[in-house]
C-alpha cells in the first residue's frame, strides 16, 4: 500500500495552518482530512485548492448539498 507523507496539525505553520484552521472552522470538524494534510506538502497548492473550493461550493443556482451529491457521485465513478 502507497502510503504519502502528510504535514500534521501539529507541524503546521504559517499559510498551512491558516488554511487547516479554516477548513476546520468552515467544515465544523474537529480534524483535518488527510487529503488536504496530503497537499499541504506544497502550501501554495493547498491554499489554490481550499481557495478554489470554496468557489465551487459558494451558494449559487445549486445548493450546497447537492454540489456535494454531485461530488461524491463523480468520485465514485
């Protein structure tokens, strides 16, 4: 099994924590994903990405939870 090396909570600092503490505050979850602990190898990926998500998922002519029905049903397939 393929296992990538992630940058903790912990370890976080400067733009990575900015953005784990919004994607924690935004989300109401306790912890990071390790998707977004994954990318934050580069940092300036990780806030392009957090910040183009929160593009995508902005209210708009779909709400949010069928953005994120859509989302998951891409990823399955």
């Amino acid at each position: 099994m393929l296992r990538l090396p992630t940058v903790s909570e912990q370890e976080a600092t400067g733009t990575v924590k900015a953005v784990y503490d919004e994607i924690k505050a935004s989300r109401g979850l306790a912890e990071v994903p390790n998707f977004w602990k994954a990318i934050a190898l580069n940092p300036a990926y990780l806030e392009a990405t957090w910040n183009a998500l929160k593009v995508v998922m902005a209210p708009g002519k779909l709400d949010r939870a069928t953005k994120e029905v859509i989302a998951v049903a891409v990823s399955a397939s």
